[in-house]
C-alpha cells in the first residue's frame, strides 16, 4: 500500500502554478501551501473545498516565512519563532480545512524548512513542537533519515520522491544542481514503482539507496506534473499496488 501526495494550493493571488484540479483527481494527499512560501486564505479554502470534493486527504505545507523566495530559500529562525510560524500554518489551515467539511491531517514541511530538518536537530525539534502543540495525533512527513525521527514521539512517516534526484546519502539533491528534478515521464513512473515495491531508490552514483516510503511525491510544479503523477498512478495500479493515504 502506497500513498501518493504532490504540493498544492502554491498560487498567490491572480497566479496560479500548476493543475491543482488535475491533480486532485490522482493524488491520495494534498499537502496544501498554508500562506508562508505561497498560497492565500482564497487559494488555500478553493484547495481544501476541491480536496473534500474528491476525497484527498488534506495537509498542512508548512515553510519558512519566503514568499519571495518560495520557501527555497536556508534561514535561520530561532526555534520559538519557527514554532509559532510553524502553529500559525497549521491553525490556519485547519480552520479552513473544517469550514469546508474536513480537517488537517498530517503536516509536511516544504523546501529549504524540509531539508534543513532532515540534518538539523534543532529546527526538527521546533518544527515538532508546533505540532505537539497543535495536535500531538497529525503525522509528519519526511525523508527516512531525517533528524524528526530522533526528537519527537510524534508519528514519522517516511516519503520519497519520484520527480527528484537523490544523493548517495539519501538525501536530495540540491535543485541548484542540474538534473536534481527529473521531468523524464517513464524514469518518474518506473522511480516510483520500485520505490513502492521495492524499496529503494538510485542514487546519482548508481547506488541503491532504501527508501521504505509509506508515500511517494510528485511535485505540483516541476513541468509536466500532471502526466507525471498520471504517469505514476498508472504504474502502481498494474502492479496492484493499493493506493490508499497513510493518513
């Protein structure tokens, strides 16, 4: 069994980045964008009502305040503030979430917030504790090494990615480097499918690296998103792997 989430909700105001619609219609979980790196209180409730509609569980993109940068951007925040900006996210998007006939179910920090908790003890720890706070019940998502798995008795769930390019260290490679987004459609899909089934993930050395994802990414806005998680689903669905959110 496998869950497949992609990033949604990441407009801003009159722009819109990517097929949330589309999306919507193969994903299993939307990590919705709650407002720091991108998205608005219209964009964020239009996501929610469309996720209730077809039945995708909601979660909270959580991200260093950068809507200028996309959250992409390392900073550091002291781990009071990270904790606070962190809860508001959640809060937020809950509220929506309710309003429109469901609730947050799980977090998932995004870009440089995401990788910096992977190696960053005491940014993982304020991230936790935002959720601790919130609701010590909603899982977190992120990388099977990550430091989260070490701070918290929260519950981790380990994800993968099918779109992104890996270091021999299991980590992701930097989207400064080229060739760390993948756009080519079979690569992704037959990524993916041994992700699922088997486990691991080739890194850019050529080494096998495990993985033991419970939920596979495709982001919303890496070109062609659509036909890549189209892509995906398909490959799972022939190889009668159940596809079904962990949340």
């Amino acid at each position: 069994m496998i869950d497949l989430n992609a990033d949604l909700g990441e407009g801003l105001g009159p722009w819109r980045l990517g097929d949330d619609l589309a999306l919507l219609s193969i994903v299993s979980s939307a990590n919705v964008a709650c407002g720091f790196h991108a998205g608005d209180p219209v964009i964020m409730r239009r996501t929610c009502a469309a996720a209730v509609e077809r039945g995708v569980v909601i979660g909270a993109q959580v991200s260093y305040r950068d809507l200028s940068g996309f959250g992409r951007r390392e900073m550091d925040v002291a781990p009071e503030e990270l904790t606070a900006e962190v809860l508001y996210q959640i809060a937020a998007l809950d509220g929506i979430a309710r309003v429109e006939g469901d609730r947050v179910r799980y977090v998932k920090p995004h870009g440089a917030l995401y990788n910096r908790i992977v190696r960053d003890p005491v940014q993982a720890e304020a991230v936790a504790a935002a959720v601790e706070a919130y609701d010590p019940a909603l899982p977190v998502l992120t990388l099977p090494g990550s430091k989260l798995h070490e701070v918290t008795d929260l519950t981790i769930v380990n994800e993968c990615f099918a779109d992104r390019a890996y270091t021999p260290a299991g980590t992701l490679v930097s989207r400064r480097e080229p060739g760390a987004v993948i756009e080519d459609v079979a690569q992704v899909a037959d990524r993916a499918l041994r992700m699922a089934v088997e486990g691991v993930v080739e890194a850019t050395d050529g080494t096998r690296i495990r993985v033991d994802a419970r939920s596979i990414c495709v982001h919303g806005d890496t070109p062609g998103a659509v036909e890549l998680a189209q892509a995906v689903r398909k490959a799972l669905e022939n190889a009668a792997v159940p596809l079904r959110s962990f949340a």
